[in-house]
C-alpha cells in the first residue's frame, strides 16, 4: 500500500513538472535571444531603459535566464529612462518593439504568438513613459488569399500549406530611420521604411510583384496598439475618430491626440476591444515584376482643435513628400 501511495505521489509530481516545464516552453516558444554582445546590449537598454520591462518580460522577449539577465543589466548599468518631455528640436522616439509584453489588452486570441519585426513603438512627446505600438504591416491580403499575417490567428496561404516565415528583424540605420524587407515563398516581397521626424513620423511601405501573375485586391491591415500609452487605452471607440484617410484617438484628459494615416486608404477604423487604431491602405495592382507603394503618417497632437489639426495635415501633401529608401 505504501508502495503504491508514493508511486501516485511521484506520478501526480512528474504530471505537474511536466506541465509546468511545457507552460514554461510554450511562454519563451516566441523568444529571440540575442546573438552577441552588441546585440544583448542594445536589446536590454531598450527594454529596461526605454520600454521599462520588468525582468519577467524581459525573459519572455530573450528566453534568457532571470540570473543572466540580472547580471547583464548590471554589467551595462542599465537603468529605466527618466520620465520627461521629448526635446522639440529632435525627432520623435522611435524604437523597434522587442516583444515579450503583449502589446493588445484584449482580443488576444486573435493576435498569437506577435512577431515583433513588424512592430515599432513610438513614444509621445509629452511623457516618454508612454507609446503607441504600430504594427505595420499586421496583414496582407491579396486575390491569392491571407498572403501575410505577423501572429497567428486565421490561417494564411502559407500556414495552409504548413509553410512557416522566418524571424527578421528591422535594420537600424544611423540616420534613425529603421526599414524592414520580407520576400515571401512565392517571390512577392515587401519593405517597411519608417523615418521619425520632429513633427511626424513618416512611412513608406512597398510591394514588389515576384510572380508571374498580376495581384489584385492588395488589402493592407496596418494598426496602432494603444495599451501602453497613457489616457488612451480605453477598450472604446467613443474617444477615436475616422474620416479616411485618418484615424484619430483623444485622450482622457481631452487635449492630447493621437493620429495616422495610410493613403490611398481602403479604410479607417478601430477594434475598441484590444484597442486600436487602423488606417487600413490599399495597394494599386501589381503587374508581374513591378512595384507598388502606399505611404504613411503618424503624429501627435497637443490641443482641441482635431478638424484644424487635420486640416493642417492635409495641406502638408505628407503622401508626396520625397523619402530615400535606406
């Protein structure tokens, strides 16, 4: 009898290691672990100093141990960034997301395993505790089908076929713009350049057509996680406002906005659950070995006039203003 008590005991221990190991497994499945030094180094200051993780999160975007990682940070003397204005006579912060802490409040089922190399965080000017994630891309349709998607949610064309993307990350380029090129099994390809200015930051986004056959119906959903920023993340449309190409989000206080555009837009709208903002492009057909592009504006706006402030935006002609592709 005592032989068989602890034979259960032992086989409900290994039942709950066991579960707990894969919970573990399944909660780094999304890692990316630094490759050098360097990178370690630029990852932890971005995470710790500027998008304030704590150390759990930190394991979630690296995989790493709670004891190396402890022991980097204070090998690099890490510390979270002092809670201030932005300077106006510098660019607005922009940063690559690292992953890790989810950027959605709710609707998570419908954004599983987030890839970050789509994903930036822009910080506002007036308290860079605070930023908005873009996602951009988050999807790609096409008249092939759901052609990209930067989680796991419906099935896409290549999960259909069991065809998984490889991780990317974006390139940092010493002007600060930051640019990111995926070239899909079937030869399509896209690039992603973003280009902080003062005022604005700026996005050009391109598709070149590497098949044989023309592409139609080039939907693109493009989208502004607004859970990390302060007084805007209300789980409501109540406080946004769409009128293509613009989707705009006002804060709690009532005299802070947050805007973005895409043209030419397919549409504005907002999912008040995770929240978000989308101002969704579409591309013109792609001929085969062509290119396409849409462009795209994000900025923040400090004041109650909205109709002005979009008004101004308009006669900037932000879609024809001439952007170098790194």
């Amino acid at each position: 009898m005592l032989r068989k008590f602890y034979s259960t005991i032992f086989s409900i221990f290994i039942i709950i290691f066991g579960l707990t190991v894969t919970q573990a497994e399944d909660a780094v499945s999304n890692a990316r672990k630094p490759t050098n030094e360097a990178e370690l180094k630029y990852w932890l200051e971005n995470m710790v100093v500027f998008h304030h993780f704590t150390v759990d999160e930190i394991q979630q975007a690296t995989g790493m141990d709670q004891s190396d990682i402890n022991a980097a940070i204070k090998r690099f003397d890490l510390k979270p960034h002092p809670k201030t204005e932005q300077n106006p006579k510098t660019p607005l912060l922009v940063k690559p997301y690292p992953g890790g802490r989810h950027p959605r409040i709710g609707f998570l089922e419908g954004a599983i395993d987030p890839q970050r190399e789509t994903k930036i965080s822009v910080f506002t000017p007036w308290d860079q505790h605070s930023y908005v994630v873009l996602d951009i891309p988050e999807a790609i349709w096409s008249n092939l089908g759901l052609t990209y998607l930067a989680h796991t949610h419906v099935p896409t064309i290549w999960s259909k076929q069991n065809i998984a993307m490889k991780p990317l990350e974006w390139k940092r380029h010493d002007s600060g713009t930051l640019s990111m090129t995926r070239k899909l099994p079937n030869g399509i390809e896209f690039t992603t350049v973003v280009v902080p200015r003062q005022d604005a930051v700026l996005m050009d986004m391109l598709l070149k057509n590497g098949t044989d056959q023309p592409l139609t119906n080039l939907r693109v959903q493009n989208c502004a996680m607004l859970k990390m920023a302060k007084g805007f993340a209300q789980q409501s449309n109540d406080n946004k406002l769409f009128r293509a190409p613009y989707a705009a989000c006002r804060s709690e206080t009532g005299n802070h906005w947050m805007i973005m555009a895409w043209s030419p837009c397919f549409k504005p709208w907002g999912n008040q659950k995770c929240p978000c903002l989308h101002s969704d492009p579409i591309f013109p057909d792609c001929a085969p070995g062509e290119t396409t592009r849409v462009k795209g504006w994000f900025s923040f706006y400090t004041g109650t006039d909205i109709e002005g402030e979009l008004k101004r935006i308009d006669e900037l002609d932000w879609q024809k203003i001439p952007m170098k592709n790194p």
